[in-house]
C-alpha cells in the first residue's frame, strides 16, 4: 500500500485527529474555567486561549470532512458529508461526526452572540458543549480506521475518562449545592 495513493484519506484523518485534541483541550479549559480551577489572574488569559482552541478546532473539524472530498475510496458528494445518514460507510457513526460538528459549531460560536440571547441562556445552552464532545468521541469510536489501534486507543479513552470525570465532578458539585441550600431553606 502506497501512501501516496492515500493522500486525502491521510488528510482527512490527521485533521479529524487533530480536532479530537483540539475539542477535547478545549472542553477541558472550559469545564477548568467553570469549576473555578484557574486562578482568578489567569481567568482572562485561559478564556482567550480557550476560545480559540475551539476555533482552531471548528476548522479542524471542517478540514478533516472536507479533505474527505477527494479521497478516490470513499467518493463522497458534498450532501453526505453534510448531511446525516446519507453516506454508506458506517452511517451511524459518521452521521454522529455530522451531528457533533454542527453542535460543536452551534454551541461554540454562539459565544458571538451571547450579549444577545443573555448570559443565562448563553451558559445553559453551552453547558451541552460536552455532549457534541462525546459525539466527537463516538464518531472517532465507531467511524474511524484506526480505533482498534492502540496508539488512537489511548488518548481516545484517556481522554473519555478524564473529561467525564470531570463533568461529573461539575455536575455533582451543582447538585450538591442545590440540595445543600433546599436542606438549609427548609430548616
């Protein structure tokens, strides 16, 4: 096998690769940032790099489907690499990449326009951010050729069970606030 005659697939695959980390640094600033975990001089500084890690990411994520396009295998049209369960290779699994990359860029760019829709909203909406994220994972999971192999196993998993550590550590810490101040309301 030539890896010339494999180029856009290598492409392809090298940019999904590296919107994986790119996303999933990302998540992982943000949930820092939310769970107070960044001192408050350094705030500002990791929020900047945070959002333009998933900005990186976002185009990352446009590379790794449109390289797709001119791999000489696969022959995708333009509609079903944009369009979920229209394409015959694992369309389960690719068509949750479709899906994690609409939310990712629904949700991360709505930052642009958080002063519009409100703070609040803003915060509820982008608190979905880790479920495009697991998407994202699925999809690498499920869709991608290398997913048997240890050297994309690793960070893959590494990866899974350090951000959902983490998310469930923020989510526990909301619940136990809540019902900490009910208990104390109610006394």
């Amino acid at each position: 096998m030539n890896p010339v005659d494999y180029g856009w697939w290598l492409a392809s695959r090298a940019a999904g690769i590296t919107a994986y980390v790119l996303l999933s640094l990302s998540v992982l600033g943000g949930l820092a940032l939310a769970m107070k975990l960044v001192p408050p001089r350094r705030r500002a500084q990791v929020g900047r790099l945070h959002q333009r890690v998933a900005l990186i990411a976002l185009g990352a994520i446009a590379a790794h489907g449109l390289l797709l396009l001119g791999d000489g295998w696969l022959k995708p049209a333009l509609t079903q690499l944009l369009v979920p369960l229209t394409l015959d290779y694992r369309p389960v699994w690719t068509s949750l990449g479709i899906l994690a990359a609409y939310t990712s860029a629904l949700l991360a760019l709505s930052f642009y326009a958080r002063r519009r829709v409100g703070p609040r909203r803003w915060r509820s909406a982008h608190r979905f951010i880790p479920l495009a994220w697991l998407m994202a994972s699925g999809h690498a999971l499920g869709a991608g050729s290398d997913a048997a192999s240890l050297w994309m196993q690793v960070p893959l998993y590494g990866t899974i069970a350090g951000l959902a550590a983490m998310v469930a550590v923020r989510y526990s810490r909301r619940t136990g606030k809540r019902s900490t101040s009910r208990w104390a309301a109610s006394t």
